[in-house]
C-alpha cells in the first residue's frame, strides 16, 4: 500500500522488472532516460539542494527534479515560466483553437520515424494554414500561431496530432491594416482538411522517394513503390479530420488555455487512482460520449509501455511558432499589429494563480517578500549517509 499520493514514478519503480523482462529490448536510449529519470526525480537518487531567503534568512531542503520533459512531476514550473514569458506576445483580440488529427492508419508508420513524420506534421500544418488564411477567398490575411504537438489520447493510445492557437485575424498582404476573422467563424475545416492531406500526402511521398522512411516489421510490405502508393491511394480516401473551435475570447482567457496544452505529458500524476494487484486505474475522458468521465484499468507493465511510446526524439522541438509569431520577426510584427489594432487593451491580466506567481518568483513563503535562493548542494552519496531524522523535513513535491 502506497502512504501517498499514486504517482507515475510508483508504478515504474514496482513494476521495472518486470516491464524490462518483458519490453526491454524494445526501448530507444531516450525513453530508457525518460524511464530512469522519472523513478529518480525528487528522491535522494538526484541529491538535494539549500534554498535561503535573501531577506528573512529562512532555509529549506529540497530532493532535485530530474527535469525531463516527460516527467509528470517537472512539468508545472516549466509551464508557469514559459506562459510567463507568453503573456507578453499576446494580442487584443479573440483567439481560436484548431486541432489536426492524422489517421489512425499512419500511427505505426509514425512509431517507426517520429522525428521525419512528426517534421512532416509540423509543416504540413502550418502551410496549409498559412495558405488558407492567405486566400482572398477566405481571411486574404497572414496570421501567426502556435503548434504544440500531442501523440496520445486520452488512453494513451498512440495519436499523433496538432493543438494550434491562432489569433482571429491577421495582417492585411502589404502589411497596412489588421484583417479580423468573423466573430464566429475563422476559417473552414473542410478546406483545412483537405488541404492538409494533399500536403502532408505529398511530403510522404517524397521522403519515400529519397529512402528515409523506415519500414520495418509490419510496415515491411509498404517498401516497394506499388505498395507505397495503394498506401498513399487508401489515405487520400479517407476525409481528414480538422477540428476548430468558434473564437474563444481574449488575452484573459488565453493564457489559461494555452495552460492545458503545452507542457502536457501522456498521463498526469492528478488521473491516477489505484494500483493493486499488478493493474493500474486511471480516470479518463470519454469524447465520444460526452466527455463523461471513466475509470479504465490496465496491466501495469502495458500502462508503462503505452506512457513510453510517446517520448519524443532528443533535442524535438514540440511547441513551434509560425506566421508574424515566428522567432525571426516575432518581436516586430507583433509591434505593427498593435499598431493596426482599432483598439488597444492593457496588458493582459496575469492569469496564474497565486502558488503559480510564488513558484515562478520563487518567492519565500514565510516573509512573502523574500526570493529563495539556492546556497547549497547535497550529493546523493551525502544523503545516504544522512541519518532519518536529519532528513526530515525534505520537500518533495
């Protein structure tokens, strides 16, 4: 029995053996990091730190966080920092959510080559955005957004798919005026769709031509160029789901949208609810029904298979800006559409809570005034000689 709260690290420790018996073999050096580091994050393993107030003096001692992105526990700070940083680029107007979904039928295939078709994805999204938006037909305007990337359900289930937050408007082509989408309407999931499948079709095709797909196991039978182009002929059959949300509001609500998006990993710590007799249960959202609420339960060493599946490749970037939100110019075309906007807004709200602006600030809790500042470290090997009472006290959460 576990005399705290079940977290994804508890199911990895207990059942490790197990999983590696059965599953070992199959793991990437990445994901065998991303195993080791969640069973180390916050426990002595890592070794500790000394954080002291710069004004009341006051001390504190804390395990390490391993600071892997996919690990449950490392995420929050993570996102508190980086929608910190966002509040600032947000614009005066209403924002939309869209969403594209590859099918399900490109999952192996993207199992296999996760850097080359997660790429692809990126891309194909963003031109086929970018060029819809474009059209005089449509917006005739060029916008700018955000891409996050998400491989799972909420099962766990490999699903690779984009989350784009897109301002409702954009800058007119000569760049003079700001053109606002309608209020209820920003552009057409249909021609979104098909759009994206010519493109995202099209770049496939091309990286098998040049030989950099990988096609093994399963996939071996697509290696030859008649089977690659029923394959192809089969997906571009199929309708392509986009979803897009109306405009949703602001830059008070977007701050706390973004939140349930960006730094996300497969399953949060929050979701778990019992682990007994080698089977773990879990809450989850059932978007076929209403989004009703169910307790799925799995095998324990498949609940970590499915959480691993979807550690991306090292050095991934998986929140990419594009359009006037790209790196290279994002600082001055965000500068021109404030000057094209009608009205202008004060500085967006700060939508953290107030553990979030603490934790962010590192703001001492007992004089509230102070920033806590590390002043030590502690060795993992100094902490296994720690004695039980002088470790009391260690903040892990």
């Amino acid at each position: 029995m576990i005399g705290h709260r079940l977290e994804v690290a508890d199911v990895f420790r207990q059942h490790e053996q197990e999983f590696f018996r059965q599953w070992g073999h199959m793991l990437n050096a990445q994901q065998r990091r991303a195993f080791r580091d969640i069973c180390a994050c916050r426990t002595a393993a890592l070794g500790a730190h000394v954080v002291q107030c710069d004004q009341c003096a006051h001390q504190a001692i804390a395990y390490n966080s391993c600071r892997n992105r996919s690990c449950p526990k490392c995420q929050s700070t993570a996102r508190d920092k980086w929608l910190t940083a966002r509040t600032a680029e947000l614009l005066p107007v209403p924002y939309c959510h869209v969403v594209f979904t590859l099918p399900q039928e490109i999952s192996t295939l993207a199992l296999q080559n996760q850097r080359l078709i997660h790429g692809i994805l990126f891309r194909a999204v963003s031109e086929t955005l970018l060029v819809i938006a474009a059209d005089p037909r449509r917006l005739g305007a060029h916008v700018g957004f955000l891409a996050v990337l998400h491989t799972w359900n909420q099962q766990m289930l490999y699903h690779p798919h984009l989350h784009c937050v897109v301002p409702s408007g954009g800058l007119s082509p000569d760049r003079s005026r700001w053109i606002p989408s309608r209020a209820r309407f920003f552009l057409p999931v249909k021609v979104l769709g098909k759009l994206f499948r010519g493109k995202f079709l099209a770049f496939l095709a091309s990286a098998f031509r040049k030989k950099k797909l990988r096609l093994a196991g399963t996939l071996a039978h697509l290696a030859t160029p008649s089977a690659f182009d029923r394959f192809l002929r089969q997906l571009r059959s199929k309708n392509w789901v986009v979803y897009a949300k109306r405009p949703f509001g602001g830059p008070q609500y977007v701050i706390r949208y973004l939140a349930r998006y960006t730094h996300r990993v497969a399953i949060s710590n929050g979701r778990l609810i019992a682990m007994q007799d080698g089977q773990v249960t879990f809450r989850w959202r059932d978007s076929a029904h209403g989004n009703e609420q169910k307790l799925m339960t799995l095998d324990a060493v498949e609940f970590i298979r499915r959480y691993l599946l979807h550690i991306l490749p090292s050095g991934f970037v998986k929140i990419r800006h594009f359009g006037f939100l790209a790196n290279r110019n994002r600082r001055q075309d965000l500068a021109l559409c404030r000057a094209l906007l009608p009205t202008q807004a004060d500085q967006p709200p700060d939508s953290l809570t107030e553990k979030q602006r603490n934790a962010v600030q590192r703001r001492c809790p007992v004089c509230q005034t102070g920033t806590l500042r590390i002043v030590d470290w502690i060795s993992a090997a100094a902490l296994t000689v720690c004695s039980a009472s002088a470790c009391v006290g260690l903040d892990t959460s």
